[in-house]
C-alpha cells in the first residue's frame, strides 16, 4: 500500500483537537486569511480548477455548481450546510464535526465567501448531540477571534453562521428537502427548476454544501489546485464528459471486518484494498458475501466484484447507483441476503416522505412482499414483481421529485439479479407448497409487516 499522509483526518486523536487553539497550532484559519486576499471569483476558480467534486453523494463538480449563481443578485445569497448525515452506514462528517469542527467552519467560511453568501445555515441531524456542542462552541470562538460577524479579519466581508438542527429525516438529506425543512415546513422535496442557485432557502439564491465537501475546500486554498489533482483518478481523455474523481476521500467502513472505522485515502482505490490494507481483512476468517459500497442506497457487490474502484465512476461499471457517501458495509458469508433487503426495505418505505406516489407506493408494496417472503409465504412470482417496482421508481425512470426512491430500488435490483438463487431457494424452502403459486394472496397484517 502506497503511503499516504491523511490531511482531513490529520488532527483526528490530538487532545483538544475540537478548540481553536489546538486547531491554529497546525495552521488552522491561514487558509481563510488567503482567500480572502484573493477575489471571490478567484477562489470560486481555484476550486473549479481543482476538479473537487461533492462528497454529500451526487458528486456534482462544486466550483461549477458554485457558478450557478446570479451574477447580478442584490443577495442575500445563503449558503447551507449539509449536516444531515443519515445514509446508513455513513459516518465521517460525524468526525469531523466532533473532533474537528474548525476544519468544516473555515472550509464553510471560505465557501460562503467565493459564493457572496452572508448567512450560512448548518443543518444538523438532531441524533448528533456532541456534533452539535462542539460545532456551536467552535462558532462562538470563531465570533471571539474575529472570523466571523462584521468586517471579518478587516477585509470587508461579513458573514453569521447559524446551527440548525433537525428534526431526524433521511429525505433532509435531499438539498431542497432540506431548505423546506429549514423554513419549517415538512421536508418535501420541490420540483425543479428553480434549482436553489436560483431560488433556494426564502426564495433567494443559495447553494448547498456537504460537511466533508467545505473541509476540502479548506485544504485546496492552502496546499494549491495541484497538489487536489495530484491524487484520485484522472478525468478520462476519451470522455469530455467525466470531470474525474480528484483529492482526498473519507471512507466509512463498518460490517463484518476486523478494524471498523473511518479511513482516508485517495479516490480510487478498490473495495478489496479498503478491506484488507485498511480494515485487516473480513472478520473471524470468513469470506466477504456481499459489500455496499456507498451506503444501502447504492445497492450491492457480489464477492467476484470487490475489484471495484471507489471512485465516482467505479460502482456504476457494477450495477450500482454510484459511490454515495462512500460508506462501505462488509457482509459475511454467513449472513442472509433475504434479511438485508427485507432491512433496506423497511428502512426505505419508513423514510419516504410521501410526495411521490412511486416512491411512496413502491416502497411499501416491496416491504410488504419481502415481508410475506420472510414469513414463508413467498412466491417465485414474488421476484419480478420486486423487479418490476425497482425498475419503476425513481428519477432515472422519470417517475419521482428527488432520488430518494432510486435508492430504494437499487437494492431490489441488485440483491434479486445478483442472488436470485438464494432468494428462489428461501422461497421454495419455507413455501413448499405454495412457491409456484400465481394466484393473488391474501395482504399481510400490518402487524406482520413491521
């Protein structure tokens, strides 16, 4: 394994590592004071120029989706940030937020002065308390040393950071979920256009950010848009569409393996690597059976497809909806695929917020199939009609408002195409009578359900 030298990472484990204090020791804040020597359209080119890329899970390149802005807008533009970290299996801007909370503010402060923004909001889960106490102390000491409020470090521009904290939603994690639950309205997704660079949090322009997107912006303004492109993989020459995957990345690796934890290293580095150099292999000798590779709403790797890169474009290549939040789970050879996908769909239809009728619907239809599966009353038929609703809900298909219901089908797909012999196997071992059955059955109780 090639040595690599964490910088995101890098005051994780320092004593005091969440103040100020210990935070300027190792030149926190210099990064703020150049860029604001700079124009706020150099730093917002600095970044394009890096090829940095949204870490929240679309992906989307940063310093163009910074470009969406009006030009001409007489503000108040706002910035949010996304702290609503609730793919499961997904913990790495817990850690910063924790045990580095300066990192994330002086990349946000950077962020919201490259975009003109004057008001940043932090939207954090409520199931983050400590998050919460360490951000909002980091805030007032960022107030007491002249980072923020009026005419920061002399040079003009004024900026309020306000910690939010929601109310425990996964669809929050939608950007314009997220603005209409920071208006206090319910967490509804809108329909786009407007795109919230045009018309975001109080119908004013605003761009939304991921914790771990603002703490790299950090480190492209103080170590250079070269050293970013140093590392990850290159943008493909025959392709003038992939802007590459560039820089540093958190990997969250949990699940059956012997060294659980958050890991850093440059985008691009296989599944099996992140296992076995990082993790220290799976688990009490076993084998890998399957790995999520970006969190549940990515789907699923079969143990022949470990060579898969995590970088934004590798999980695509294996049937998956992307790299996600980077939040790989190891699955031995012990557990039942049948319960992982009867688990991922009662999370799904627990947290789709109704809007849409696919989602809504497809949700709960497939966690009333799977659960009538596992109480051995499952029919082969059963299978495609699973299929059937994973290929029919979601953005792609052109079916729903927000992506929420494509992550709940790609674990149908995946999990059923890639094991469908050991579904078809559970069906026909716990429904030997009635596994060929196509005739309709009776609904489950809805106690059974749940």
């Amino acid at each position: 394994m090639a040595t690599y030298e964490p910088v995101l990472l890098a005051n994780i484990g320092r004593e005091n590592s969440h103040t100020r204090e210990v935070y300027e020791q190792t030149g926190g804040y210099q990064a703020l004071r150049k860029s604001l020597a700079m124009s706020q359209l150099d730093v917002t080119e600095q970044v394009k120029q890096s090829g940095l890329r949204g870490r929240g899970g679309a992906g989307f390149p940063t310093g163009l989706k910074w470009t969406f802005l009006p030009k001409d807008h007489p503000g108040p533009i706002y910035f949010c940030l996304n702290a609503d970290e609730s793919e499961p299996g997904t913990f790495n801007n817990r850690i910063l937020m924790e045990d580095d909370p300066h990192q994330v503010i002086e990349g946000l402060i950077i962020s919201c002065y490259a975009t003109r923004a004057t008001t940043a909001y932090i939207y954090l889960r409520f199931e983050y308390p400590k998050a919460y106490r360490r951000l909002q102390a980091a805030i007032d000491e960022c107030y007491a040393a002249g980072y923020l409020g009026q005419n920061i470090l002399g040079s003009g521009y004024s900026l309020d950071i306000y910690l939010h904290r929601g109310a425990a939603a996964y669809i929050c994690g939608e950007e314009t979920g997220l603005i209409e639950s920071l208006e206090g309205k319910r967490a509804w997704p809108r329909i786009k256009p407007p795109f919230p660079a045009v018309e975001g949090a109080f119908r004013k322009p605003t761009v939304v950010n991921n914790v771990e997107t603002a703490a790299c912006v950090r480190h492209i303004m103080e170590k250079g848009v070269e050293w970013f492109r140093g590392m990850g993989v290159q943008p493909d020459p025959s392709n003038p569409r992939d802007p590459g995957s560039l820089g540093p990345k958190l990997y969250c690796l949990s699940g059956h393996v012997e060294r659980p934890g958050c890991y850093e290293a440059p985008l691009g580095i296989t599944v099996r690597q992140l296992i076995d150099e990082y993790g220290g292999g799976v688990w009490k000798g076993r084998q890998a059976k399957a790995v999520v590779p970006g969190g549940i709403s990515m789907g699923l790797l079969g143990p022949d497809e470990l060579d898969c890169p995590l970088d934004f474009a590798g999980p695509g290549k294996y049937g998956c909806l992307g790299l996600g939040t980077a939040a790989v789970v190891v699955m031995d050879d012990t557990v039942s695929i049948v319960d992982y996908l009867h688990n991922s769909a009662r999370f799904f239809a627990h947290e789709s917020c109704g809007q849409c009728t696919p989602c809504r619907e497809g949700t709960s239809w497939a966690l009333k199939i799977l659960s009538r599966i596992k109480a051995g009353r499952g029919r082969l038929i059963d299978l495609q009609l699973l299929l059937e609703i994973g290929d029919g809900i979601g953005i792609i298909p052109g079916s729903t408002i927000c992506g929420l219901s494509d992550g709940a089908a790609w674990p149908l797909k995946n999990a059923i195409r890639k094991f469908r012999g050991e579904f078809e196997e559970y069906i026909r071992k716990s429904n030997p009578s009635g596994y060929n059955n196509t005739e309709p059955v009776p609904a489950m109780p809805m106690e059974s359900v749940h």
